[in-house]
C-alpha cells in the first residue's frame, strides 16, 4: 500500500498482516509513518486534506475500506481509536462513555448504563469512578483521563482497537496500568499500537512492526524481532545506533 | 559613509555616556513623571465612567423628591380621590359599552343586513365607475377651471360621457341586485357626469329603504337598544357630580403650584381646601352604588334571547362581566372610604411609583405621572423579538462558517456579516420607515398568512419591524464571538469525536456547540446590551405609543407600537425645560439603562470568564 | 451484501438529516448575507439617483456641494411638476401665471447636503483628535507600564463596561457634563455657572460649552474611546518583546524605549484602527443630539456674522477677525449627516418628492461609513501581511 499527503508520499510499499485478537506494535524512528498508517487502518486520514491513499488497499475483516459502499461512521464503530493525548469531552464521566452509543442511535437507557459499566470495568477504571460518574472528566488525573478514553473507545465494542502512543503523556506508574489494560484487552480485541517506547513494545505486543522513512523494513513475532531481527537496519536501530 | 570616517574621531565617549542627573520636579524624577502621567491617562476609563454616574445623578438624584412633592399635592388637593372614583369606572364602563354595542349592531344586521348589502354594493359600483373615468373626467376638469369658451367643453364632455356609458356596460354587478335593477342601474350609471349633481335615482332609493329597515329593527330590538342606552347613561350621575369636584381639585394644585414658584404667595391650608371633596364624599358614594344598582338593572334588561349567534356570545359574556364590574365597584367604594387625603406621600412611595407605575404621562392638564413600566415592557419585549430572531441566526451562520463553510465561503460570509456592524443605526432606522414596515404590512395582509396572531396588521411601525432591525445590529456581534468560541475549540474533540464513528454534525452539535456555549452565551448577553441600548432605530421604527402594550391577543401583541426606555429620552429631552421634574425624569431612566448595561455586561463576563478558565 | 460489506451504511434516512440540517445551517448565514446585500443595493439603487443627472457627464455633485433648504413643489395645469428652490419657485410661479396648479413645500428636502457634511466632518476631528490621545496614552500604559493589581483590574473592567454603556446614556451624560458643566474662561459668567473660579483678569466659570461642536466632540470622544483603546492596545502588544529588551540591554529608559522601538512600530495599526473610530463616531446620533446637532442651518460653521470691520481697520484687526472665525467653527451647533438623516426621516412626510433627499442623504452616508470601515479592514490585512515578525 502507498499513501501520500497531497503530492508528499508518507508511506510506500507497506505489507502488514494484523493477526486476530493480537497485539501488534509499531516502532520507528519519528516521522517514519507509525501513525500515519494507524490513522489509514479506520480512515481517520480522510479529516487532512489532500490526503489520499495512491496505491493498494487496506482490508479489514476482508473488506476494502476504501471501497464506495462503506459508510465511514461504521468503519470508525468497528475500529476504535485512541490519541496520544488524552482527550475526554469537556461532559461528565458516563456521558463520554456514553457518547459513541448515542452517535450511534442507542437510546435505550439500561443499555447504556450496562454498556458504560462494562466498558468501565474493561478499562480498570469502574471500581475508581463508580460513585462518581457524573462528575466531569476533565477533574480526572492524565493517567484516568487516558483509561478514560480508552473506555469510550471499547464502549461501542469495537474489533479493532487503534492507539496512537497512548502513554507518551503519562507518567511511569500510569504507565504500567495502561500496559497492563491493553495485555487484558488483547483477549477481546485486535489491537495495533504505535510506540517510542520499544520496552513498552516488548511488554505488551505479540507481533512488532518495524518502519523506516515510510517503509516497512520488518514485522515479525516481537522476541523473534527483538532478540534476533533479520534486518541490519532493525538491528542498528534497536542497538540505539541512530533514532 | 565616507565623510563619516575622514572626521577626525577624537571625543572620547565615556563622558558623553554617563547620564548627567536628570531633570527632576519636586524630587519626581523624569521617568517616574511620565510613568505617573501615563497611569493618570489610564484612568480616565474609571473618571469617565465614574462622572456618567456623577451627571446622570446630578439631574437625575432630584427627581424622587420632586415626583413625591408632585404626588403629595396631587393627593392632598383631591385629585387622587376624584382618579381613584373614576379612571376604574371609565375602564368598565368602556368594556361593556363596547361589547353590547357590537352585540346590538350583530342583531340589527340580521334584519337590515341584506339592505346595507344592497345600498353598499351600490356605492362601491359608483366609486368604480368614476375610476374608470378618471382621465376623461381629469382632462374635461381642466378645460373647466381655465374658463375656456363653451364651445370648446363640447369635445371633452362628450368624451367623458362615452368612457362612462362604456364603463356602466362592462362594469360586473353583483347578484344583490335583481336584472331588472341591474339594468336600471347600468343606465342611471352612465349618466355620471360632472354636471350630474343629483344623487343617483337607484342609491336615494336603497338608502330610503335601509333606513326604513333599521327603524324597524330598532324598534323589534328595543329590549336591546335600552339595555344599550341604559348601560351608557349609568354613570352619568357619578360623572355629574365629579366635574365640581375636578374643578376645585385643580384649582387647588394650581394654587400649591404657585406657591412653590414663588414665596409671596399665600401659603395653600391643603385641610382646608380639601373640606369640599371630603364632604362630597358620601354622595359620591351614594352615586357609586346607585351605579352599581344601575349596573345591575342593565343586566336584567339584557334581552333572553337573540337573533344571531354573535349576539349570543357578545351577550353571555357581558353577562359575566357585570357582576365582576359589580364587585370591582364595591373595590373602589373600599378605596374611597380607606383614602386619606391628609397622609403625606412618602418617598418610598414615589420611588415604587416610578419603577412600577403603569402610566408615563406628561404635560398633561390634570396630573402627570411618571411610571417607567410602559417603557421597560417596549423596550424589553422588543429585545426578546430581536434576540429570538438574532440567536438561531448567528448561531447557524457561526457554525456553518467555522465548521462546514469552505475557504472561499468564509472568504465572503465573514466580511459581509462584519460590515453590518458599520451599517449606523439611523441607516437601519430609516429602512424600518421607509422599507421594512410597508414590506410587514403588506405581507401581514396576504390571506394564506392571516392565520397567524396579530394579522393582518394596521400599524406600519411597530415591535416586530424595530425587532427585525435590532436582531441585524445584534448579529455581527453574536457572530464572531460565537465563532472565535467555536473555533477555539480544541482540534482533538472532534477527532475523537469522528474516531467513535460520529458523524460531522453529530461532532458539531455534540461536543463543540456544548465546549462552546460559554463563549456562544456571552456573545447573545453583549449583543443583548446591543439591543437594549439602541436608541434610533426604535425612536424611528417602534412606533412611540406610550402604553403597556395588550397582551390579550397573545403573540400578536408584537404588532403593537411601542415606547422604549432609549427612546423617550431621546425624544423628549430636547423639549423639556431644564431642571424640571419631566427632565429629572427622563435622567431617572437614563440611570436606568446605565444600571441595565451594567448588569448585562457583568453577565456576559462572567461567562466569558468560564471559557478562559483553563480545562485540565 | 452485509455478508461481504460489514462496514455498509445502515440508513439513508440519517444522511438526509445530515444534509438537511447542513442545507439548513447554510441558509441561515445566506440569510444574513443576502438581507445585508438587499438593503446596500436598495438604498443604492433609490439612492445614486441623487448623485446623477439625465445629460453628460451624469454626474451631479450639486447635492454634495449645496446647503439643504426647503424644498417646493410646483405644479402646472398640464400636469407637469417642476422641484425647486424657494428663490426659483417664485421665479416660476410668476412666469407660470395663472396656469399654476398647486404648489406644496417640504422643509429640508431641498438642496444638498454639504451642511451635514461640514459639520460630520468637524465633529469627528474632535473626536478623534481628543479619543486617540486619551486611548493612546491609556494603552501605553495598559501595554508597557502596567503591572498586574487591583488597579489594572479596574482599568480593563472600567473599559469594557464604558463600551457596553448605551449611545443615548452618553448624550446625556455630554449634556450634563460639557454643555451645561465644563469650564470656560469668561469676563461675565452666565447665571447657570455651577460655579465661578476668579483668576484676576477672568474667571474660570464652570457654566459649560452650550451645544456646540466641542461640546459634541466631546461626547464621541467617550463613545468610540473603548475602541481605541482596545485595538492600540493590541497593536502595541504585537510589537515583539524583543524590540524592547533590545533598547533597554542599550540603556535606554522606558520612555525611550517606547517612544523609539515600540511606537513606531505600533503606529500604522493604531492609525488603522482609528479609522474604524471615524466610521463609528460619524455613525452615532444619540449622542450628539442633545449636544450639537440642529436640525436646519442655513450658513456653514465658518460663515458666522460679524460686525463688519471698519474701512481703516489694520491688518491685525483683519487677522484677530479671521482667528475668531475659524475658533468659531468649534463654538457654534452644526447640522450632521446623521442627524440630517433623522429630521429626513421623521420630521416630514414620506412621499415622492422627499424620497430622493432621505435615500441620497443615506446613501451618501453608509458609503462613507462603509468605505472608511472598509479602508481599516483592508488595511488591517495588508497591515498583517507587511509587518510579520
């Protein structure tokens, strides 16, 4: 697959398979295109201008999504994202929940609270919070904030579970509790994750992509990646030779 | 450069360098001088609001004692008596005159409509006939007045008789009238002439006949026509015996007056003065209850039984308002009998009567009264009809503008809402005179709209036309500061937003209208304050009639004219002596506003001040 | 479909809404927009008639270069109607004779407008001239001297309530403070004086200006004085911080600084935004209504009576006469253009013959509001481009 912004090519010749119920990361020097290819998988892409995949496709659940009968809205229920920075709605706790079933027409209120508990609890987040749902999310601490998100990602049980460097804002032991959420998670969905961080990567990932200016230089079984790349590039990067 | 360098470079710089001990005024160094002069001109923001208040209270600070002086003779000379009596009888007596003279004329049309019909039909066809005539009858007219020779009126004359017979033919007749009247009638039509003088044959003969008819009718509705007079003649005793009454009061005030204008004067002995109406107090009271008996024998006067159903209605209502009227007699007997006429008015008094009074009345021979609720009902009613038409407006044009319009939309839609703010308000002002108001009007008077409360209207220039202007002056305001708000919602909520699968507009209505309401309200409170201080546009455009306008037609009470708080200052100002109680007044209300644009810009603030606390 | 499509769209009826509320947004700043454009080309188009003539060159600038006077109307037996002025309607009438029809006179439809012009135009000079150094100064120190306290606090919220303070309240507040209060020096002073300061050779008596342009001046000052301060304030908080730590590392003190780094700098955006000053304070009614504006004047501000000098009178007594004019102008009331428009519009009836003095009147006016707003806009873009720092 190629993709370019406007006339700029980001991402060249990228082959990437995504196993089922997974994590996978990817790692990269900054500005390879980790995040661009994150943003491709649920079409978040299409919000720049001028921005256009050029080449190839990208299949989920064996569908081009790029093909004229997919209703962006459904795509983006079924592949969930979560941003670098957390950013909850300026509303109450339930209510940012609450959100991605509402946009979607859910209007049945036992629904939606079970659905907010769930997704909650999912998150790690019911047992801290339940008492105060309705208190507003930005009061929250950044490390909440971000589970906080991830809860409202899950809520419309998504397949798919995109996370753009979701800790590069936290501190250690936040941290360590979104690690820790995103190995549970990895039992009920797929999730790709982009990281700087390449222990983070050892930690919570099974696979491990390796990008390079755009290009996709290796993607194996992360021990296999890490204790044993193939590539010399994989290699000098992961030795710290150059960033 | 060169000349530069060939001077001889010889003064050593360092003494040129050190600062000699500069200028100093009482020991105020330079610097802290200019630092000084500078925060003094600082201030002047603080002084120049601090001096509105100062002069608007230097005029205005008068009034209350003034308006309470006013009201303590007005009292105490009698006159409060005499309106206390009166003014309620007059407003019933007005109500139920009115409902059973509609009621009389509904039943006289029964028997007599279908001749009107006839005689009225007849008029317009002559009206119509001399239209189509006009410019034959125009130029024959002018042959007449230059006192041309005879001969010479042959020509026109006969012209004019040609397009008359012409228009008598083709005229269309509608069916009142039998085809042997119709034919009748086309030929007494073509005899229209000037030299004509007589009333058309066929005319004399309805109008003899519709007035046969109404004596008739009259006659068969004499129940009806009795209870009519008998309800007009009831308080005509009480009037009687308040006319001496009236007399005395006024001459009285004039004599306290007099004595306030100049000390030579001998002192009013208000006790004294008002012996008289004291004394006539008990026959006012006695003609008050022979009223209220007159009242009740017009009730039982009332006819069982009409002709037509409009009758019937008007009728049981007036039976309903009778009693009530009843009751509100032996109210005012109760007031009458609790009036004091030696208890001084306070000034708390005077105070609510200014803030809650409903009459604003001025150079008037009897009392005048200066109550602000007439004028805060305009002013605030046409602000809610510019506010209910400006939110929904510039709220959609700022959303549509930060986020669907395009770059080459915003290009535009920007600039143009922005230069309305440089339309001045006598220009708009003027458009409500000249344009606006005969556009409402004529609409109002379409028939599929006539549905809609109020229409169609009579008056050009009222609430909703000063209204509609208002709401363009507020719009560019509400505007931009609804889309600075919109626009400087983070980009990451609508990313996440759209990341859950929601749509643009769901995004928009759903996270960034809600981050964004803050900055949105305080755009409406200033474009509030906008409307609420605007002077020209409803000085040229309300209207200016100074009640409280009628609510009983529900919305259509913003067809209504109407006096603001903006306006009467504006328009009454530059006639009033200086110094008197009217000019005391008209600063009263200037204090008013001030409060008002005060309070409204505090609100607005204080929502402002939400959106910049920062969210973390 | 759905088997091979898990991502297919589920309602059609959802996209509709979507369009429609979009379509629905849309029309709403149209709206605004073409309400806007209608009522510009309405009074253009009723408007420039004034300012045209049937012959070459089509333009006819009598209506900017005449004094407004009372307009007639005369109507001959054939119908036709002739508009003129007082002097030629008798002319008229009397080779008319007796084929006169009728003849209907409107006060202050007739003329021009060069009176309201004049006397706009002085207005703002005042105003501008007294509000740009207040606001000015008042920014300087907002921008480069204040420190943050209680005092800066009640500067800014005394700024933002003055600009909320309605146009009528500060026509008030000139006639109580500069017709009937501010202070004159005067040999003789008038009853009314609040009060009388002797200074020996005169009095300083606080018995006010009258209505008059200064007195009017004044008052706009006040009205547009938030404006100014606001926008100089931001031109000076454009100019880097750089430019200043610069001057000062030199040694220069702060009014050094500020008068050679930051003011010059600063100086065409606060021109800029005066303009915007001009276009308001030449827009306001309410407040000079009560404190400069007439509604007739038959002479310009500058044509004032005087004795007539006598024949052997010196050059001095030339030159005293010809300062007092020109101080005149600033002591006598004067017609303006809004005001004009006011008495146009409520004063006299609307018919034929008045519309095209109230229609050329307000057309003159909003294009000369519009175009200095329009001048400060574009100067404030081209302004943006020019100085990038």
């Amino acid at each position: 697959m190629d993709f370019c912004y406007g006339s700029k090519a980001a991402l060249q010749g990228i082959h990437l398979d995504v196993e089922y119920h997974r994590v996978t990361a990817l790692i990269g020097p900054s500005g390879c295109g980790k995040s661009t290819l994150l943003r491709c998988i649920n079409r978040m892409n299409d919000r720049v201008a001028g921005a256009r995949v050029s080449k190839g496709e990208i299949l989920v659940k064996g569908k081009n999504i790029h093909d004229a009968d997919v209703d962006l809205t459904q795509l983006r229920k079924q592949v969930g994202m979560v941003f670098q920075k957390s950013n909850p709605f300026p509303k109450t706790i339930y209510e940012n929940v609450a959100y991605g079933l509402r946009v979607h027409g859910v209007k049945d209120k036992t629904a939606i609270d079970e659905a907010v508990e769930r997704s909650l609890t999912q998150a790690a987040l019911w047992d801290e919070l339940k008492d105060r749902l309705h208190a507003h999310a930005l009061g929250l601490s950044g490390g909440q904030q971000q589970r906080l998100c991830i809860a409202r990602a899950i809520a419309t049980m998504p397949d798919v579970l995109l996370m753009d460097e979701p800790c590069s804002a936290l501190d250690p032991i936040a941290t360590l509790k979104i690690e820790e959420l995103i190995t549970q998670l990895a039992r009920d969905y797929t999730v790709v994750i982009v990281t700087h961080n390449m222990q983070q990567a050892v930690r919570v990932s099974d696979f491990t992509a390796f990008l390079h200016l755009g290009k996709l230089v290796e993607f194996a079984p992360t021990e296999e990646l890490f204790t044993n790349p193939r590539e010399k590039l994989t290699d000098s990067y992961l030795r710290g030779t150059f960033s | 450069m060169s000349p530069v360098s060939q001077q001889p470079a010889s003064r050593p710089l360092g003494p040129l360098l050190l600062r000699k001990k500069g200028f100093s005024l009482f020991g105020i160094t330079r610097a802290s001088l200019v630092r000084r002069f500078f925060s003094a001109m600082a201030s002047v923001a603080i002084i120049v609001l601090v001096l509105i208040m100062v002069f608007l209270l230097r005029d205005g600070a008068g009034f209350l004692s003034t308006y309470r002086a006013s009201l303590d003779v007005y009292r105490k000379s009698g006159m409060e008596l005499c309106d206390l009596l009166e003014q309620p009888v007059r407003e019933m007596q007005d109500k139920s005159t009115s409902l059973l003279r509609r009621a009389l004329a509904h039943e006289l049309a029964t028997l007599t409509g279908e001749a009107k019909q006839r005689r009225d039909a007849v008029v317009v066809l002559i009206g119509k006939v001399q239209a189509m005539s006009a410019p034959e009858r125009a130029a024959l007219e002018v042959v007449l007045t230059a006192s041309a020779p005879p001969e010479t009126l042959a020509d026109p004359r006969d012209q004019l008789r040609q397009a008359t017979s012409r228009a008598a033919m083709s005229i269309p007749i509608p069916s009142v009238l039998s085809s042997r009247e119709v034919e009748q009638f086309r030929r007494e039509l073509a005899t229209l002439t000037p030299e004509n003088t007589e009333l058309l044959p066929m005319l004399t003969a309805l109008e003899a006949e519709f007035a046969r008819q109404d004596t008739a009718a009259r006659a068969q509705f004499a129940p009806l026509s009795a209870a009519v007079a008998a309800c007009e003649q009831a308080p005509a005793a009480l009037y009687e015996t308040l006319v001496p009454l009236h007399k005395h009061a006024r001459n009285t005030k004039e004599l306290a007056q007099k004595r306030l204008s100049s000390r030579d004067q001998p002192e009013v002995h208000f006790p004294d003065q008002l012996k008289p109406i004291l004394d006539a107090r008990e026959t006012l009271l006695t003609r008050l209850d022979d009223y209220g008996s007159r009242l009740k024998q017009a009730q039982a006067a009332l006819p069982a039984e009409t002709r037509s159903e409009e009758a019937a209605e008007l009728l049981a209502q007036v039976r309903e308002l009778l009693p009530e009227q009843a009751v509100q007699t032996a109210g005012i007997r109760e007031k009458v009998l609790e009036w004091d006429g030696m208890h001084t008015v306070s000034m708390f008094h005077a105070a609510l009567g200014f803030c809650f009074g409903p009459h604003w009345i001025t150079n008037s021979p009897w009392q005048d009264f200066y109550g602000v609720v007439p004028l805060l009902t305009g002013s605030v009613l046409i602000s809610v009809i510019a506010l209910l038409i400006a939110t929904p407006l510039s709220i959609a044009a700022a959303v549509y503008t930060s986020q669907f319009a395009s770059d080459r939309e915003k290009e535009y839609i920007k600039p143009v809402i922005e230069f309305i703010q440089a339309i001045p308000s006598i220009v708009l002002g003027f458009i409500g005179i000249a344009l606006l108001g005969d556009l409402i009007k004529s609409v109002s008077h379409w028939p599929l709209l006539a549905w809609l409360p109020g229409f169609p209207i009579e008056e050009r220039l009222n609430m909703f036309n000063a209204g509609c202007l208002l709401a363009l002056m507020a719009v560019p305001t509400m505007f931009s500061l609804a889309e600075d708000a919109l626009n400087s919602v983070p980009q990451s909520y609508a990313a996440a937003s759209e990341a859950l699968g929601a749509t643009k507009l769901q995004t928009v209505f759903r996270v960034i209208v809600p981050a964004a309401l803050s900055g949105i309200l305080a755009g409406i409170l200033l474009g509030l304050g906008r409307v609420i201080g605007e002077t020209m546009v409803v000085l040229l455009v309300a209207g200016n009639r100074i009640a409280i306008p009628d609510f009983g037609d529900g919305l259509g009470v913003v067809f209504q004219p109407a006096h603001t708080l903006t306006g009467i200052i504006a328009q009454e100002l530059g006639e009033v002596s200086r110094g008197s109680g009217h000019w005391q007044a008209l600063f009263m209300v200037g204090i008013l506003l001030f409060i008002i644009s005060l309070v409204v810009n505090w609100c607005a603030r204080a929502f402002a001040r939400r959106l910049e606390t920062p969210k973390s | 479909m759905s088997a091979s499509n898990p991502f297919s769209g589920d309602n059609d009826s959802a996209r509709r809404r979507e369009t429609a509320m979009r379509w629905l947004l849309r029309l709403g700043s149209y709206f605004v927009v073409f309400v806007t454009v209608a009522i510009f080309a309405h009074i253009s188009h009723k408007g420039l008639p004034a300012l045209l003539k049937p012959e070459f060159p089509y333009i006819d600038t009598s209506f900017l270069t005449e004094l407004p006077g009372t307009l007639h109307v005369i109507e001959d037996k054939q119908g036709r109607v002739t508009q003129t002025s007082p002097q030629e309607a008798e002319t008229i009438k009397k080779q008319l004779g007796n084929e006169l029809r009728s003849e209907k006179t409107i006060s202050y439809a007739g003329g021009g407008i060069l009176g309201p012009i004049v006397g706009t135009a002085l207005l703002v000079l005042v105003s501008v001239t007294v509000a740009l150094f207040l606001g000015v100064c008042c920014a300087i120190y907002l921008s480069e001297y204040a420190k943050k306290g209680k005092f800066i606090e009640m500067v800014r919220l005394a700024i933002l309530n003055l600009a909320g303070v309605p146009s009528v309240v500060f026509g008030l507040f000139g006639l109580g403070a500069f017709v009937l209060t501010a202070p004159v020096l005067t040999d003789l002073p008038a009853d009314r004086a609040v009060f009388v300061i002797p200074l020996g050779f005169t009095n300083l008596s606080f018995q006010g200006w009258d209505t008059c342009v200064l007195s009017g001046g004044f008052t706009l000052a006040f009205v547009i004085l938030p404006v100014i301060i606001t926008a100089s304030e931001q031109c000076l908080q454009a100019v880097p911080q750089g430019f200043r730590e610069t001057s000062m590392a030199l040694g220069a003190t702060r009014w050094q600084t500020i008068w050679r780094s930051v003011l010059p700098f600063a100086t065409p955006g606060i021109l800029t935004s005066t303009i915007l000053g001009i276009a308001r304070a030449a827009g306001e009614t309410a407040p000079i209504m009560f404190t400069a504006a007439l509604a007739f004047k038959d002479k310009l501000p500058w044509q004032k009576d005087l004795p007539p000098l006598p024949a052997d009178a010196g050059m001095f007594a030339h030159w005293e006469q010809s300062v007092q004019r020109c101080l005149g102008v600033f002591t006598e009331s004067v017609q303006a253009l809004p005001y004009h428009i006011y008495t146009l519009a409520a004063k006299i009836p609307q018919n034929e013959y008045s519309e095209q003095a109230q229609y050329g009147s307000v057309f003159v006016f909003l294009i000369l509001v519009a175009s200095l707003a329009a001048t400060s806009i574009w100067l404030r873009i081209h302004l943006r481009k020019k100085y990038k720092w």
